[in-house]
C-alpha cells in the first residue's frame, strides 16, 4: 500500500483521499510516508478497527514488512490482520 500511496502523491504534495476507508490500510501507509489523508468510513464497526490499526500499521518498518512477506506462513499473515 505505501508504494501506491506514494505513487498517488510522488512529489508528496496534495492529500490522500480514502472514501471507502475500511480498515485503514490506505491512511496508514499515507501516514507512514508523512502524507496528508483523509479517511471516510460510515460503517462504525470498520471506522473502530482503523482507529486502532491505523497507528499500529503505520509504525511498522520497511523491515517489519518484509519479515512479514518474506516468511509467507498464514500465521504471520493473521497476526497483521489481527493489528
């Protein structure tokens, strides 16, 4: 998600708009990067869970993530879900 957050604002200058924010993993990556965003959710059930997600996926390092791709195990794949 970073890489196509970036390549929405490459010059990083403007503001991410996510109207379907779901989880939050758009702002998060935007946040990550130093982006402005917006994030629109009306289902209150995914707006609670991006509150929460969107601090901790944000965090997450270039390194954090490739762990997490690299070993490709469905148990680390539901650990980041479960942010």
């Amino acid at each position: 998600m970073r890489s196509m957050v970036y390549a929405s604002l490459p010059l990083g200058v403007g503001i991410v708009a996510e109207p379907f924010m779901g989880g939050g993993s758009t702002i998060a990556a935007a946040e990550a990067l130093g982006l402005s965003s917006v994030g629109v959710e009306v289902q209150s059930e995914y707006y609670e869970l991006a509150q929460q997600a969107i601090p901790r996926l944000a965090a997450l390092s270039e390194d954090d993530i490739s762990e997490i791709q690299d070993d490709g195990s469905p148990e680390s794949g539901q650990q980041i879900l479960s942010l």
